[in-house]
C-alpha cells in the first residue's frame, strides 16, 4: 500500500520538484496539498501550487489554501532567490484547476481526524505555520500523524537568510517551537544535508536529456534559482533543498542522522529562528527530532532523475 501524505508547502521552485517527485513515486499517495506563505504571498505560492499539479497531469489532487502570515511576525519572503512569481524561468500556462474553498488549516485538522491512527505522513517544504495553526486549535491530532518530515533548519552550515537562520525556520520561529514540542514523530532535512546535493550542470544536464515537459521544467526551474546560490557560495552548482524530504520518504537509507533534542530560538536580537541542536547530547533535553546530516548525493541525483522520467 502506497504511504499516504499531504504536503505543505510554499512554490519556490525546489517545491516544485519535491512535488513532483512525490507525484512520480508509486510508493506514495498524495491525499492533499496546502499552501502556506513562504517564498512569496500566499496567493502566488497556491497560484505555483496549481501550476506544478496540472504540470504533472494531476489536477485531481484536492489544494488548500492555508496561512497568509506567521503566527506572530510580519511576513518575510524570497523574491530575491526565487523570482518576482517564485517559480521564474518555466512558461507554464495559467492554471485552470481549482482550489478547494475549506482553509488549509482546517483541511489538515479534519484529514488527519478522518484517518487512523498513524496513517497519514506530512511533508513540510516551507514555514510551519499551518502545521502549527493546526496543533494549535486541535491537539489531539498529534497524536494520530505517523511522522512529520521536514525541511527545516542548519547547523553546522549556518544559516540562508540570517547568518544564525534558516529560511523556513526564520520566517516564522514560532510555529517551529509549537511543532517541535508537539510530541509528533519527527524527521529534520537541514541545510546541512541539502547543502551536499548540488544541482550541477552535469545532473541538471541529465534530467533536461529526459525530454519530457515536467524534466524540461525542472531544469529550466533549477537553473534559474541555483543562480543566485552559485554566486553566493562558488559553488559547483545550486543546493537543492526541498526534494530532499520526499527523497528520505522513498529512500531513507541514503540519509545519515541522530536522534537528539532541538529547539528554535525565537527571541535572540540576531540569532531568531535558529536551530539549537544538541547533536553530542549535552543538555538534559530529552530527545525530540531526527536531525539528518548526511547524504548520498550521487543516489539521490539518480533517484530524482529516474522519478522524474516517469511524468509526462
């Protein structure tokens, strides 16, 4: 039976190809997609939503809209990476399929009751204010979601936006402090693993070769933003971060880590929204999260290029 998830997510092209790939994996079923603000407003982030999934031929899959804003902090966004539409480059045409009327917060809290216990996986790729909201105004389904998977947070690679932080924990650390005391099973792709996936132009050459519409897009979506990166860092190529999550979900295998405790500051003048992991264990904090640090990054490449060959 396919691994049933809904995903959060705020498009941003390396949402887009977590989508994607997602969509192109049997062993998952996507039951729902929410929209959060992230990368760009909210309307922009469910307008690239409904992109990608009539990109994929899969306009059936039920789109929420969820939170315009963090739980307590004016909106930050990353026009400067990703585009003034957050999913520059590709000339998709305007989406025609619709989005569900019901809030995204409450499509998670009445998704997550309806199923059994443990029978729903979420995948965040963006903020975790929905997540939050959620936990918030209904507790009890902490207790019913089988794991929680995120791209979240760095450590010993700094961070993306701050010199402390990264994005999605930045954006809105107080829904990151109300998820990581939640008690859910969770799972951490930080920064210090999708900082070893480099989009290269050999890779990026690759799934461009596959020819399909949703290959020709990925390459046209990741050689737009991985130019910001490449001139930040000097790097090879772009890191590849959303991906990441759905990739742990086929193959967990490729992926390294350590059970510890980790916590989001949400008050420091220059450190808000930074991860504090205690990876040698040197606090009394009882352990909370899965926190990945390493990757095969060769596997993962391969693992993406040959999903992606399976989309139109």
């Amino acid at each position: 039976m396919p691994r049933k998830i809904i995903i959060d997510t705020d498009p941003g092209q390396d949402d887009a190809v977590a989508i994607l790939l997602a969509l192109a994996s049997p062993e998952l079923e996507v039951v729902g997609v929410v929209t959060v603000a992230g990368n760009v407003p909210l309307e922009r982030t469910t307008f690239n939503a409904r992109q990608v999934l009539e990109l994929a031929g899969r306009a059936d899959i039920p789109l929420y809209a969820g939170c315009v804003g963090p739980m307590a902090r004016p909106l930050v966004t990353a026009e400067h990476v990703h585009g003034p539409t957050g999913l520059d480059d590709p000339d998709l045409p305007a989406p025609s399929m619709p989005v569900q009327e019901e809030h995204g917060v409450q499509a998670l809290i009445r998704l997550i009751r309806a199923s059994a216990p443990g029978e729903l996986t979420l995948v965040t790729l963006g903020p975790l204010t929905d997540v939050a909201m959620a936990l918030v105004e209904a507790p009890d389904i902490a207790g019913r979601i089988a794991e929680l998977v995120m791209i979240l947070g760095t450590w010993a690679e700094g961070g993306n936006i701050t010199p402390a932080a990264a994005f999605n924990e930045f954006v809105d650390p107080e829904a990151a402090a109300v998820v990581l005391r939640s008690g859910i099973r969770m799972t951490m792709v930080p920064m210090d693993v999708t900082h070893q996936c480099l989009s290269t132009p050999d890779r990026l050459g690759a799934i461009r070769a596959l020819g399909t519409r949703c290959a020709r897009a990925t390459a046209d979506m990741l050689s737009f933003s991985e130019a910001f990166d490449i001139a930040k860092y000097g790097w090879e190529g772009a890191p590849l971060h959303d991906p990441c999550a759905i990739a742990y979900l086929l193959e967990p295998a490729l992926f390294d880590g350590r059970f510890v405790n980790v916590v989001v500051e949400t008050k420091g003048e220059f450190t808000a929204g930074m991860s504090v992991v205690d990876w040698w264990r040197v606090t009394e904090r009882q352990p909370n999260v899965t926190f990945l640090r390493s990757v095969d990054a060769e596997k993962f490449y391969d693992l993406l290029t040959q999903r992606l060959a399976r989309l139109p």
